[in-house]
C-alpha cells in the first residue's frame, strides 16, 4: 500500500472516531437534559350536567342541575433516550438533530382542583337529587374531554418551540456555532382513554 494512501486510511479512521465519540458526548448531553426539554400546561375546564326526573319517557317531571370548576395538568415533552445515532449529524462546527416527536409525559385531573358553583348548581329539586355517583360522572366526562382535545391546544407547537430554545443553548455552550433541528413527526403522542359514561338517571 502506497505511503499516502495508507496515510488517508488512518485519518479516516481516526476522523469516523473522533466523530463517533463527539456524537456519542453529545447524545450523552442531550439525554441528561431530558428534565429540562418538558413544558407544562393548566387546562381550565367548566364540568357541567343536568339529570331529569320522568314520570314516563314523555312527561319531565323535574331537572336537576350541576355546575363545577376544574383544572387538568399536564407535562408534555421529548424522550431524549429515544434519540438514534443516524438522529445526530455532526461536521465540524455544524450540527444537525432529529428529534422524537413530543409526547405526553404526565396528565393528571386532581380532585382537589374541582370547585362547585353553588350559585348555578341545583343538586336537589322535586322528586329528583343529582348524586356523587352522578358528579363524577360529570367529572369523568370532562377529563375525556379534555383527553381527546389534547391535540388542538397548542401543545405541540409550545414544547417543540420550548425544546428547540433550551437545546440551542445546550449545544451553543458545547461550541457549535451551526444548529439544526427539527422533529420525526408534529404529532402528539398520548394513551387513548375510551370512556363512554352517562349520569344515571331514575325512571
């Protein structure tokens, strides 16, 4: 083998290492900062729901009423443990990811945040009462609501927009001057909840 091309070969090779442990730091880097690439968002939601009392499936004998105040939290963001080595293209100073597309990582509806209005609610009236059975149906109906509406709240485009901010910062501080990122896919990943509830009425 020629003396300059035995010289290539190496440098070659010792440039494809360089560059498999710099991609390796950097991966390293970005997984540690998982905890930082997450947005968290309060979904204010009015529970509502009324429960009829009929004499005969004809004659609405009396109604009650049920009005509540409630808020969702929810915490979306990257699995950054999920980023592949043909995700991260590095050359010299310039860097090009791709990232997991964000998913919801922590949703929860707590009890704590339901607040009666007792100035529209009618729990009671003639023959008929709505019941704890009854609200949390009403509760249960918004939290699917809320659920299956993720998606055209903005959810995506923040926490891309969120994400995009700290780990340009991320990678400026590690000494890249060109950055590229961008997304596997816009959309919004989320366990499916398929609840079909109805307030029990009586006959």
């Amino acid at each position: 083998m020629r003396p300059y091309l035995l010289i290539g070969l190496l440098s070659s090779l010792l440039l494809t290492a360089c560059q498999k442990e710099e991609r390796g730091l950097v991966v390293g880097k970005l997984q540690q900062a998982s905890d930082l690439a997450t947005t968290e968002f309060t979904v204010d939601k009015i529970v509502h729901g009324t429960k009829t009392k009929k004499t005969a499936w004809f004659i609405k004998l009396s109604e009650a009423r049920f009005l509540a105040y409630s808020q969702a939290k929810i915490k979306a963001g990257i699995d950054l443990s999920d980023i592949a080595e043909d995700d991260v293209r590095i050359d010299g100073k310039k860097i090009t990811l791709k990232l997991p597309p964000i998913k919801v990582i922590n949703f929860s509806y707590p009890p704590s945040s339901f607040k009666e209005d007792t100035l529209v609610s009618d729990p009671s009236s003639f023959l008929n009462n709505i019941s704890v059975a009854d609200q949390e149906a009403f509760f249960r109906e918004a939290e699917l609501d809320i659920r299956n509406n993720l998606e055209y709240m903005g959810i995506v485009e923040t926490t891309q927009n969120h994400c995009q901010t700290m780990l340009h910062q991320l990678l400026r501080s590690l000494g890249y001057e060109e950055i590229y990122i961008s997304f596997r896919s816009d959309e919004l990943l989320i366990d499916k909840v398929n609840l079909s509830l109805e307030p029990q009425t009586d006959d």
